[in-house]
C-alpha cells in the first residue's frame, strides 16, 4: 500500500482535546493521525490515496469544526 503524508495548519486548534477530535475525525474518515503540535497548530495526516484524496480529508476536517488554513 502506498501512502501519502501532508501536514496541516489548523488554526482552530487551541488544546490537546482539539487535537483529539481531530484524531477522532481523520481516523473516521480512514486517515492516519501521525502528529499535532497545538502551538504552531499543526497536524501530520497518512492516508491511502487510492482511498482517500486530500480534499476528502479537507473535507472531513471542515465538517468537524477545523478547517485547514492554506500555507503561505
């Protein structure tokens, strides 16, 4: 299996149960939590891209409330 990993900015991140929902809400949508760090609120996602694209997990975190913000 082949496996592509992205890091998120996520904004709305402001303590480790955020980072916890956010867990819950990748692991859901069939990706993988690598990582988060609630001060530079960012997360590291794994997920099959022969199942899962990007914009599915985009998708599943804007549903949940934490919507990715773009890299500049």
């Amino acid at each position: 299996m082949t496996t592509k990993t992205v890091t998120l900015h996520l904004p709305a991140i402001h303590c480790d149960g955020c980072l916890g929902a956010v867990r819950r809400t990748l692991e859901g949508a069939g990706a993988a939590f690598e990582s988060g760090d609630v001060q530079s609120k960012r997360v590291t996602v794994r997920f099959d891209p022969d199942r899962l694209s990007r914009e599915d997990v985009v998708g599943a975190l804007e549903r949940s409330g934490f919507p990715p913000e773009a890299e500049e």
